[in-house]
C-alpha cells in the first residue's frame, strides 16, 4: 500500500512539474521570442523612438554688413528659459521658485506660477532670447536652491541684434520669434541668411535628462551666409536724417528716398521715414499714431489697428508704394520725342495757359501761360502744354514703347522683397488702351501709378547715357568665414535712348535746377541735374499732395542719382520745389563730398568755393597756424605741445574757403568735441559767424544767388556732439517768387 | 481503522544528517548572485534620480541576502519535522496578519491597497507569509492524513457518523471531509488576500493550494472539474472585466485590446516589451540598458525581467528562465525521492511556489498574461520577501538531506 501511494504521489509529481515547466515557462519563453525576436525589431525601434532627443541645432544667421563693412545685423547667443512642471515638487516651491523667475526674466508673476503648476505638461518656454547676464543669474537661482535644476531648465537660443536701431529699418528688415526674415532683406534673402540647421541627437531618460549612448550624433549647423550690402553707412545716415528732418520740419506724413550709384545701378541709400527700432520692431514709433492707438475704446478694433500701423512702419515704400510721378515724368517724354526726332530742345513752344484735348481742357501750372517759350524752357517753367504737343507727335505707340523701355511697366527687380509689380492696363495705360485723353495725361507723368524705385532708375538711365541697370542692394556673398562666395555683377538691361539725347536732357535739367523749378536743390560746386513733381493723391478726399524731386550729379558725369519723395506735407508748402528738392540738395552736397568728388565752381560760386585742406602734421605748431592763417583759414591749437601731431579736417578733405582747422599738438588723435548750435534761422553770414566761434564748418546749400533768406534746416541738429572742425550743412531755399504758380497742383 | 494500530513514532533531533543536494545548492546560490547583479544594475539609474545613490537599492538588498545566507546555512541544517510543530501556529499567525494588514492604513499613494504591514524599518506582506503557511499546514495535514485521502476510508468524524453508521444511501468519506477542509482554510485565506486588493496573491495562493491537493491524491475528477471551472472563469472575466476591483479591470481591458491605453495603464507594459525588443538576441550588455533608464518604472521590481532580457538579451534571460526550471525540476525531484510525505510535499510545494511566480512573472513582463502585481523571486527588490524565499530553499535543502538522491 506503501508502495502504491509513494508511486501514486510520484505519478502525480511528474505530472505537477512537467505542467509548471511546459506550461509555466512555456508561456514565458513564448512571451520572450514573441516581444524580443519576433516584434524585436518594431520594440526596439518604439524604445529608440522615446529614448532619442532629436533637437534642432540652429544654424547661425548670416551677418548683414553695409559697404563698408560695419555690421547692421547680427545674431549673437542668447539663451531660453524654461519650466518642467511635472518636477516641481510641491506648490510652495513653486511659488517661491515663480517669485525669483519672475523678478529674474521680468515676466509676470501670477504666469510664471501657472506655468509652474501646469501639471500636464513638461516643457514650458518662460522666456527665450534671455541675454547672459540673465543667464547667470538663472544658473545662480539653481545652484543656490536646491532641487531647482530638476524643474527649471536653460537651452540655447538665439537673437538677432541691429547695432544701429533705427538705421535703415525699412530696408534690413527684422526677424520673428524663430529667427525668420519678416520683411525687408531679412525676409527677402531669408533662405541665404537662414543657414542649413544642424541635428543633436542624444539619448535621454524619461526625465528628459541627456544620458551617455552609442547613438549619439551631431550634425553641425551650417552658418547662413552674409551679406555685405551696396548701403554705404554715411550716405544712408545723410539720407535718413535729412528725410526724418524734412517729415517733421514740414509735417509731412512721410518722406522717402533713395541713392542710387549711376553707373552700377547699387543702391548706396535707401530711406522711409519716420522707420522704426529693428531692436523693438512691435513698439509704435510714430508718438501721434500711438496716441491715436490708444483713444480706441475697443480692444479688437485696437489691436486690427495697431496691426496696421505695424505693418505701415514696416513698409519700405520705395518699393511697395505707388504714385503718380507728376512733372518728373516730363524728362521721360522729353527724352523719348528727341530719341525719335519730333522735338529739340531750341524749339519754339507758345503756351497759352491751357491745351485742349478732345472735350477736355489741360491747363498749365501758370494759368496766364508761359508765352512764347524753347522746349527747354517748357521743361524749367514745367509747361504741360507743350508735353500734351510732344506726346501726341509721337503717338500712343511709341509713347508706350519708351514708357515700358524705361522699366515703368515691368519691376525693377530689385533684390528686395515685396516690389510692387505694374499691372498694364490697370496701373498704366498701354498702347491700345491710350486714346488722346490718355495719352495727354500720361505725357506729364498722370493717370499711371509707378513706384519710387522706377522712377529714379527711369531717370538714372538719362544719367547713365541712356543706359536702363538693375538696381540691387546686395554687393556681395560672405561664407562664415568671410570668403567671399558671389559678386553681384551690375546687369544693363537695355540701351533706351542714345546717349546724344540722354546728354541733351542732361542738359535740360540741369537748366531746371540752374534757373527753374528745382532751384532748391542747388549744391554749390556742383552740377545737378534734376525735375521736381508734384501730384494730387487721389486715393484721400482731402487734398493731399506729393511732392517729390528725382534728378542726379554731377551732370556732366554723374555719380549719384537721387530720389526724395516728400508724402503730404502739411506746413503750407506742397510743390516738389519746395519741398523735396531742398531735401535732395542736403543729400546730394554731403553725398558728393563724402564721395570726394572734386567740386567745379562757376564765377558766382568762387566765394562759395570748398578747398581741400593741406598737410600740416608735421610742422611746427607756430609755423602751421602762420602758413594755415595766411591762406585764410580760423585755426584752432589744441594743447602746448610744439609740432602738429593730429589736424582735423584731415588732409585731403573739402572744406569751405575761410574754414576752420583744429590743430592736434598733444595726442596724436582728433578728440575734441563741441555741441552743434542752432544755425536755422540765420542769414548765411550769421551761420558762417556762429559756426566759427563754436569751431566748427559751415557748407551751405540751397539756391546758389540768393542768401539773404533765413536757413531752414541743419544737417546736424542742435545740441549734437561732433568732432571740433566738423562740417554742418546748412539748407536756404528761394524765397522770390519764380515762374511756378501753385494753383492745379498739375504741375510745378 | 488506522488509530487502532498507531504507528511507532518515528524520533527526530533537532538537527537532521546526510549531505545536501549540491545541484539545488548551487541553484539557488547561482540565483541569489545573479538577482542580486542585475537588481543592482536594473535599480542603479533609478536610485541615483530618486536618491542620489546608485547602491541605494543594492545596499539594502545585499543586506539580506547576507543574512539570508545564515538563515539558509542554519535552515538547510535543521530537520524539517520540527515545522510539523510549527504548522498550525504559522496558519493562525498568518490569518492573524491578513486581518491585521487590512486594519493598518496603507502607505501613501497606494490607498487601495492593504498589502503590506510595516515594522519599523521593515515592510513585509502577509501573502507571502500566508503562501507558506499554507504549504507547511496542508503538509502536515495531508502527511497525517495521506492514506485517508488515498482511500475510500469512511470519516471516523463524529458528526459524520450519524450517516456512517445507518444504512442510509449516503456516506460521508474521511477524503471528502478533507478536501473540504483544505477549501474552506484556502477560500478563507484567499478572500482575506482578495480584500487587500491583491488579485495575483490571491490566484496565486488559490493555484498553490489546488496543487497541494492534487498532490496528495485526491481524485482527478476534481481537477478536471476545477480545471474546467477556471477556463469558464477566465473566459466570464476577460469578456466582463467589470466584476473585477476597479483597478484590475482596466489591466484586463487594456491586455486584451493593445492599443487600449487610458491614463497610460500600458504604460509599465509598453516600457517592457520596449525594453525586450531593444535587447535582441544578446542585450546590449549588462549595465548598459537604457529603458532603465526611468522608462521602465521601478526596474527593480516586478519589470525587472525586461531589464534583464535588455542587458542580457534573449539568450541571457532564457539562460535565467533554464536556471529556474531547473530549480523546479530538482525540487520536485528531491520531493519525489523525499523520505516521508510531509518532506516531500513540502519541497514540492516550495517549489512549485517559486516556479509559478516567476512564470507569472516572465508572463506578465512579455505581455502575455494581464498586468499583475507579482514579483520575480530572487530578482525583484524586496528584502523581507527574499529573506522568506532563501527560508523555503533552505527548507527544500533541508528535506534533500534525507531523500534517496543519487548524490552529486
């Protein structure tokens, strides 16, 4: 019986064992081949997946530079700033950790602990683009605090800084919160600028915390490339600032403009005023708008408007707004009727104040009529008439083809971002749609919409011996390095007129600015060529104009050509001779000098004569203020030393006749200073008597004969610290009466 | 029958002679070494986040395992009789703690769930203690009683009597009376385990118990029956999860449907087969697990079989997986060629123990079986438990000391 229950016992012990072994482990080792071989691969790949960190590395941005290589736009390290709210323990913690973070980041208190108790999530950005010394002092909070490095974290990060501000806003552009271009070259040469981004790959633990693995990987980041611009940083400082002087001395909405090199067609200057900060490109620049911004009751309403006053500051109009060209637009149609041989500039006009096509009747400016008067003449009176005679010569057809061979119906092609593009038939009228009325109206620059950068390439080819370019901002491609990866070639796009009749317009409106509407932008020592326009908007009810001045210099071999365009001007003068043209001349003096073009002077001029400055380092202190005194010059010794070791002006630069010159006899560099006093308002003997006794230069600007009016503008306002024996230009303008009567509003 | 001629008690000392089984010797040391490396490379990641520490786990492990060596050295020294003492006072002790755990408040975080009782420093559970008293009892009980359970033997019962004695149709045998006992001590102890929320204790004790019985010799209708019962059982829970406690019900939902994951019960199980698939067929190597990495949460318990088939890959856990069913095979060998029935059902039911749970065990990490709370004896972190299990080897080897082995 023994027996039988031990081998009962010992059956049953089999049968128990081989059912744990088979069953039990069966399942187990199932369960292993199953999830580890079979589904290994899809497994491994699930893991791989949550244990990665594939972060972006972002690629540095290229550097925007000027011509002359002073940085206008750089990304340099920053730092972000974040919360993982599933680590931070408990709420007094939180609330404790919220109050430094706020404090530190100058974030708001109440958000920074909501963050910190949002349980949900793991990474919450509390502030990016964090400079270092925040940094820090966020490193500091973390290892002074213990258990604040499980919760708050630091990445890297970017930012874009624009060391002069305000300096050519419309045309840099600035980028948004992830390092995209959003308007001007930022935007238009995003993709170069960008870089190619890298990858970080690293493996992680669910805290998201870096740990050490085989699979970690680099890729580096490829810088984006930089760009050096055909801005010339001087050149763009004398065109803002005479822009933003003009908006407020004449209370005008805006003012633009631009510089362009004749030949190249690279533009050296490119201005709309008032612009903004690149470094604070969301704060209302404009105190008037903000104020307006303010009074809206309604928060929609005011956020739709200050989205549009945003967008409005933003806007390089040079390129993306459109006008009606006015009587600039008569050197087109004087070039195109002696191109084809229907008009020379010694033929004989009579005006009689009024012209009539079909039903309609065209007056000229001067009601009365010019009289008997040459083509050329037409052009300094700014005669209508006699425009309206020369267009119907040539005839719709031809008329058209020289308006589009001077680029008025196709874009520039500008390297910039959002040029406006003409639509025929809809912003200009084209051949078959030009019936006489059409045709009379176009002849002096109406019934056409074209943007500023047309019309000064429009009138540039005139300078350039009838040779249309393509302007173009961006002279030169830099790698990281600074090797330089691509020159812009300057690119011709059409011969439009003979270089004889783009001489003889050269001519003529060199005449407008000698003796005829554009008196104002008179330069002394230098020839300009130029026409003024002014133009009824039509888009407002009320009566707004633009006055507006393109022309170029020197005219017998031009350098510059020069656009300003002065948008509603509200202080009583509307005409382009009035407003624009003084503004133009500002420029195109200090343009000229800067550029050290050897100024000619007519007999009138000889008093008015700029001299280069000689050499004195070197000499004795006494010898050179003798030598120095006898030529005429105001001398100035700075310190006892006994020979000349620094002169400002140095040697070399354009002075006016009788200027000072600051002798350095200590230190080996020019370092005084002295504040600019009001020179506005003053006769130019006043001026010149004020600037002398401050130490200072005087160039004056304006119209040539006639200095008994008072100055209307500086070019570097009161107060300013400037080097002793700088140079400020100071602008009359004409105050007789002339041959342009403001009454249409036609014509000037 | 039997009481009329009473059996020459047999004298036991206090210590028992005859070598050990040297191949379970070397198991379980093979096993203790091994859980302690790769518990300590499983918790090291985890500890240092938690604790600062890479040996914060390790330290304590290795305390009892320590210790556990002497229980083991002093265990497998003392002959297994003197537990037939022992054998009813553990039982009540053991019903005295599960009351006892459901009385205490539980640990923070884990409000639901009434499993372990703290003293002092240490934390143990009663289940653990209630699966062993209910191997010792039902030894003791089944060696006293073997042959009645082995024959048709009528009850000698006082109560029963009244059916023996008469000529009436039914009878009452001494294996009926019996088995009813054994259920009524295993559907107590398993209600008690089922209260504390603790569904695989209480299947796990429920299946150790049923197989003590079949062991013993109680007819096989009863298994079929049984074995019957429990696929009907399965099958009415897994189509109708919700008679379950509420959080056994979504484990069940979200085992059956794979994509079913709310707040992330799959989570745990995710992390696992993650895990399995990124060790392939060698690991990457011991240490060198990344799921470990807190993806697999507490890799030191009862996940920590992922970790190990990461580290280690398929072949290093199968080599694990071998070490165990070897432990079954020579445990069950000892009990078949043990010297008397209580030694032999003893070892069996240790054995059968360990196995079982850590087949669970390595079902539930490979996503074959539902997630359930069930540890993996001699890897999963837990200082008393190991303590308790190295007790039952050493147990076994005691027992192993008189079987009729060919000895190694």
């Amino acid at each position: 019986m023994a027996r039988k229950t031990d081998r009962k016992l010992q059956d049953r012990a089999y049968i128990a064992m081989i059912l744990t072994l088979v069953l039990g482990f069966g399942i187990g080792v199932f369960g292993m081949i199953n999830t580890g071989l079979i589904h290994g691969e899809e497994n491994r790949r699930k893991a791989e997946s949550e244990q990665l960190s594939d972060t972006v590395v972002a690629a540095r941005r290229g550097t925007i530079y000027d011509s002359n290589m002073n940085i206008l736009a750089q990304s340099t390290d920053a730092w972000k700033i974040y919360v993982n709210p599933k680590e931070v323990p408990d709420e007094e913690t939180a609330k404790k950790a919220a109050s430094s973070l706020s404090s530190i980041l100058d974030v708001d208190y109440d958000e920074v602990l909501t963050d910190c108790l949002n349980k949900k999530r793991s990474y919450i950005v509390l502030k990016s683009k964090v400079d270092f010394n925040t940094k820090q002092l966020i490193e500091k909070l973390r290892t002074e605090n213990k258990g604040y490095n499980r919760f708050i974290g630091i990445e890297d990060d970017v930012t874009r800084f624009y060391p002069y501000d305000n300096f050519a806003s419309t045309v840099i552009g600035f980028t948004g919160s992830s390092d995209k271009g959003m308007s001007g070259l930022e935007s238009a040469y995003n993709t170069k600028l960008t870089g190619l981004s890298g990858r970080n790959i690293t493996a992680q633990n669910a805290k998201q915390r870096e740990i050490s693995s085989d699979f970690a990987t680099y890729y580096a980041a490829q810088e984006g490339t930089s760009l050096q611009l055909t801005i010339d940083n001087a050149i763009q400082y004398y065109l803002d600032s005479a822009l933003s002087n003009a908006v407020e001395t004449q209370n005008a909405t805006y003012g633009y403009g631009i510089v362009m090199d004749v030949k190249t067609g690279a533009i050296l200057a490119m201005s709309s005023q008032p612009d903004y900060d690149l470094n604070d490109p969301y704060k209302i620049s404009k105190a008037d708008v903000k104020e307006e911004l303010d009074q809206i009751a309604n928060d929609d309403e005011r956020a739709k408007a200050t989205t549009s006053a945003l967008f409005a500051q933003w806007r390089n109009r040079t390129i993306t707004d459109t006008y009606e060209p006015g009587s600039v637009f008569k050197c087109i149609t004087a070039a195109a009727g002696i191109e084809e041989g229907v008009v020379t500039p010694d033929e004989m006009f009579v005006c009689g104040g009024s012209y009539k096509v079909k039903d309609i009747t065209y007056h000229c400016s001067n009601r009365r009529g010019h009289g008997s008067e040459d083509f050329t003449t037409s052009l300094m009176n700014s005669c209508n008439p006699i425009y309206i005679q020369v267009a119907q010569r040539l005839g719709s057809q031809k008329f058209s083809n020289y308006f589009e061979a001077f680029g008025l119906g196709e874009t520039t092609g500008v390297d910039l971002a959002a040029e406006a593009a003409p639509k025929p038939g809809v912003t200009y009228y084209t051949a078959d749609r030009m019936g006489p009325v059409e045709l009379a109206s176009s002849s002096f620059g109406q019934s056409f919409q074209v943007t500023p950068i047309q019309v000064c390439t429009a009138i540039n080819a005139i300078a350039n011996d009838g040779k249309l370019v393509q302007p173009y901002i961006v002279a030169r491609e830099l790698d990281s390095e600074g090797n330089v990866v691509s020159v812009t070639k300057p690119t011709v796009k059409r011969q439009v007129v003979s270089k004889l009749t783009a001489d003889t317009v050269t001519q003529m409106m060199v005449e407008v600015v000698r003796n005829g509407t554009a008196k104002n932008a008179t330069v002394t020592g230098y020839k300009v060529a130029g026409k003024t326009g002014t133009s009824e908007k039509l888009t407002t009810a009320t009566e707004d104009y633009i006055g507006s001045f393109c022309g170029f210099a020197p005219a017998d071999d031009p350098e510059i050509s020069v656009i300003i365009i002065i948008d509603d001007p509200k202080s009583g003068s509307f005409t382009g001779g009035k407003t624009a043209a003084p503004v133009a001349a500002e420029v195109i003096g200090n343009t000229l000098r800067y550029l050290n073009i050897e100024p000619e002077y007519g007999d009138d001029e000889k008093t008015q004569q700029d001299v280069k400055t000689p050499s004195v380092v070197g000499l004795s202190a006494a010898a050179a203020q003798e030598s120095l005194s006898a030529s005429g010059y105001t001398v100035r010794v700075i310190g006892d030393g006994e020979k000349v070791k620094a002169q400002y002006p140095e040697a070399g630069k354009l002075i006016p006749q009788n200027g000072v010159i600051v002798l350095y006899t200590k230190s080996a560099k020019a370092s005084e200073t002295v504040e600019v006093p009001n020179l506005t308002g003053l006769t130019v003997s006043q001026a010149r008597s004020t600037a002398r006794a401050a130490g200072l230069n005087v160039e004056i600007v304006g119209t040539s004969n006639d200095f008994t009016g008072a100055s209307y503008t500086q070019s570097i306002s009161k107060g300013t610290k400037v080097a002793l024996g700088s140079t400020v230009t100071v602008a009359y303008m004409t105050t007789t009466t002339e041959m342009e009567i403001e009454d249409t509003g036609n014509a000037d | 029958m039997a009481k009329q001629k009473a059996k020459p008690k047999q004298k036991h000392g206090f210590l028992i002679r005859g070598g050990l089984d040297i191949p379970f010797f070397m198991i379980v040391i093979a096993l203790i070494t091994l859980g302690l490396i790769m518990m300590f490379s499983a918790s090291s990641s985890y500890s240092y986040y938690y604790f600062n520490d890479s040996f914060y786990y390790f330290k304590r492990q290795l305390v009892f395992a320590i210790l556990g060596l002497g229980v083991l050295a002093v265990m497998s020294s003392v002959d297994y009789h003197v537990l037939k003492k022992a054998a009813v006072p553990i039982l009540l002790v053991s019903f005295a703690l599960l009351v006892a755990v459901l009385l205490v408040p539980p640990p923070a975080g884990f409000e639901d769930f009434h499993r372990w009782i703290s003293l002092g420093p240490v934390t143990f559970q009663p289940s653990e203690i209630a699966k062993f008293a209910i191997i010792l009892y039902f030894a003791y009980h089944m060696d006293r009683h073997f042959k009645e359970i082995n024959s048709n033997a009528l009850s000698d019962a006082s109560w029963a009597q009244g059916f023996n004695q008469g000529r009436g149709l039914i009878k009452i045998r001494a294996k009926t009376v019996h088995m009813m006992w054994y259920l009524l001590i295993l559907a107590v102890t398993c209600a008690l385990v089922y209260k504390e929320n603790h569904v695989s204790g209480t299947l796990l004790i429920f299946a150790l118990g049923i197989m003590m019985m079949f062991l013993a010799g109680f007819n096989y209708r009863w298994f079929v029956v049984a074995a019957v019962a429990l696929v009907v059982l399965v099958i009415v829970v897994v189509k109708n999860p919700s008679i379950l406690p509420e959080h056994a019900q979504p484990r069940i939902l979200s085992w059956v449907d794979k994509d079913y994951d709310p707040l992330g019960v799959r989570w745990q199980t995710n992390q696992a087969i993650y895990a399995i698939g990124s060790g392939g067929f060698f690991g990457v190597g011991l240490g060198n697990s990344k799921m470990k990495q807190l993806y697999v949460s507490e890799p030191q318990n009862d996940f920590i079989f992922s970790i190990i088939c990461e580290e280690l890959g398929f072949v290093g856990a199968l080599f694990i997986v071998i070490l165990f069913a070897l432990l079954v095979w020579r445990g069950f060998l000892i009990g078949i060629k043990a010297k008397d029935i209580f030694g032999s059902l003893l070892a069996m039911g240790i054995v059968f123990q360990v196995g079982l749970q850590a087949a669970l065990n390595i079902g539930v990490v490979t996503d074959v079986l539902p997630n359930t709370g069930i540890s993996l004896p001699f890897f999963s972190y837990g200082g008393t438990s190991l303590l308790m299990l190295i007790f039952e080897m050493g147990v076994v080897l005691s027992v192993s000391r008189t079987a009729k082995l060919k000895k190694i």
